[in-house]
C-alpha cells in the first residue's frame, strides 16, 4: 500500500467535538499533521484538544453555508490549504419511514446532506485552483444496505454515497479524489442521545421491526464490535494514500452486510432479468 506519511497533511473535520471526528483530529495530529476542527461550540475543542501549534479551532454549524464559507477561509489564512476534508458532522434518526414527521425529515436531511453539500462546496474552489485534495465523505453500513427503523437515516446516507461517486468521477480530472467511508458498528456515543434521536411518533404496527431496533439499539450500545482508535488509524492510512479508493468499508460486520446485499440483487437480478430486459425498443 503505497503511503507517505512523512509527508503533512492539513485535515478540516467537521462534528469534531466526539466519536469518530474527536477520533480522527487525535490520530491525524499523532501523525504530524495539521487539523482544523469545527464544532458548533468552539470552546468546548480547545477544551478537549487544547492548545497545539498544528490546531484551530472554529465554530461551524453544517447547516449554516456563510459559517461553512467562513471557516474554509480561516482554515487556508492559517495554513495556506486545506488537503483532505472529512465531513464527519451528522447524527441519527430512529424510527418507521411513516412515524418521522416532515420536520424530522427535513432537519436530518438539512444536517447529513444538505450541510455535507455546503461544507464540500466552500472547500473545492481551494482544492480546485491546487489541483489537489481528497473529499472523505462518511456515510454508514445503513448507506449501503438498509435497515428498518433507520429509512430516513439511511437515505441521507445513501444520497452521501451517490454524491460521492458523482463527486470521484468530476474530480478526477483536476487531480483530486473522493471517498466515501461506511463504518458498521463502531463502540462510540452514536446510539446515545448526544448522536441519535428518535421520532416522537411511534405507531405499534411496527412494534416487530422498528421496536425490535430500538431494543436492539439499546441493547448493543457500548458492546459494538468496531474499535474507534482503529477506525482513526485507517483514516490516517486513507488520508495518506496516493491513490485512495472510491468507497471504503470499514469493519467486518459491514463487509458481511456488502456481500449479503450483492447477492440477493443478484439473485433477486437473475429471478426478474426477463422483466427488466422486456422495455427496450427492438433492436434494428
């Protein structure tokens, strides 16, 4: 695996207050490199991190695009560029498609996607006018295979999927990469109240496949089987890589749900070929 870490790079992480973002800045400042950090409350990162010659520190809501902006900004005036972006900031919604209501929606989507698109857009002109940088967007094992109870939370994550993809194949072109990372179950606060929120409505017809989830949420909270520290230390490796992938998975219980999923398309594929190839015109 080719990789120079000798070489600095300047990180900008968003959600970097706890869990993988807190993760991330730790092992990328480990490693030499420069961070900047982002948080909607500041003050509680230079707490947590504290002062650190190759640190900054500021105040970004996702949702909000002039702070984005401004940030991005702070970020090169202090380091001169910003070479690898993760956009770490989300949280989870726990709940039936029918139970969420348009306001739980609306403020998942504003905050995994839609802030996801402004801090991406705010940093690319500076990736661009280099012809250099890397897009880590993180998106989940829900992002790839879908789970009852988490219909909303992983639409926006499988809308970070495809705009990641649609991302990879026009940067290319200008020297610059993007990834999108899908972490399974990873022993972090993510199934705590600080990550995870749950729809006020809650309707008993989905008691067997929504309810089961919120007990299991419950239940595995702090026994998941991903270590944190690990998922940093990949994290460095992916940040350093010459020629890093599109989509990256980590953890095996992720790698499991991949392959279960790309079998049953195939066979779901293979058992409806007949249909699926039935609407084109005839061939001359």
């Amino acid at each position: 695996m080719e990789m120079n870490i000798t070489s600095q790079r300047v990180w900008m992480i968003t959600g970097a207050s706890r869990g993988f973002g807190a993760k991330i800045v730790a092992a990328a400042l480990e490693a030499g490199d420069a961070v900047v950090v982002t948080a909607r409350n500041p003050a509680s990162l230079q707490e947590q991190f504290g002062q650190h010659a190759n640190l900054l520190t500021v105040a970004l809501d996702v949702t909000n695009e002039e702070q984005a902006i401004a940030a991005t900004q702070a970020a090169v005036e202090r380091f001169g560029r910003i070479d690898i972006l993760v956009n770490n900031a989300g949280y989870g919604l726990l709940g039936a498609v029918e139970e969420a209501s348009n306001a739980e929606v609306k403020h998942q989507f504003d905050t995994n996607v839609f802030g996801l698109l402004n801090v991406t857009r705010a940093v690319l002109p500076h990736m661009r006018a280099r012809r250099s940088g890397h897009i880590i967007n993180i998106s989940s094992v829900g992002g790839y295979y879908a789970y009852a109870g988490w219909g909303v939370y992983g639409a926006t994550k499988f809308a970070v999927e495809g705009l990641t993809e649609g991302l990879a194949q026009e940067l290319a072109p200008l020297g610059i990469h993007a990834t999108v990372v899908e972490p399974g179950f990873f022993r972090t606060d993510f199934l705590e109240g600080s990550s995870l929120v749950e729809t006020r409505t809650r309707i008993d017809d989905y008691a067997s496949t929504v309810g089961e989830m919120r007990s299991f949420a419950a239940d595995v909270s702090g026994q998941q089987p991903g270590d944190p520290d690990k998922l940093a230390a990949a994290f460095i490796k992916l940040g350093h890589h010459a020629k890093p992938p599109v989509r990256l998975p980590l953890g095996t219980d992720t790698i499991a749900r991949i392959a279960e999923k790309n079998a049953f398309v195939e066979a779901e594929l293979k058992e409806w070929r007949e249909v699926a190839a039935s609407t084109d015109f005839p061939s001359a």
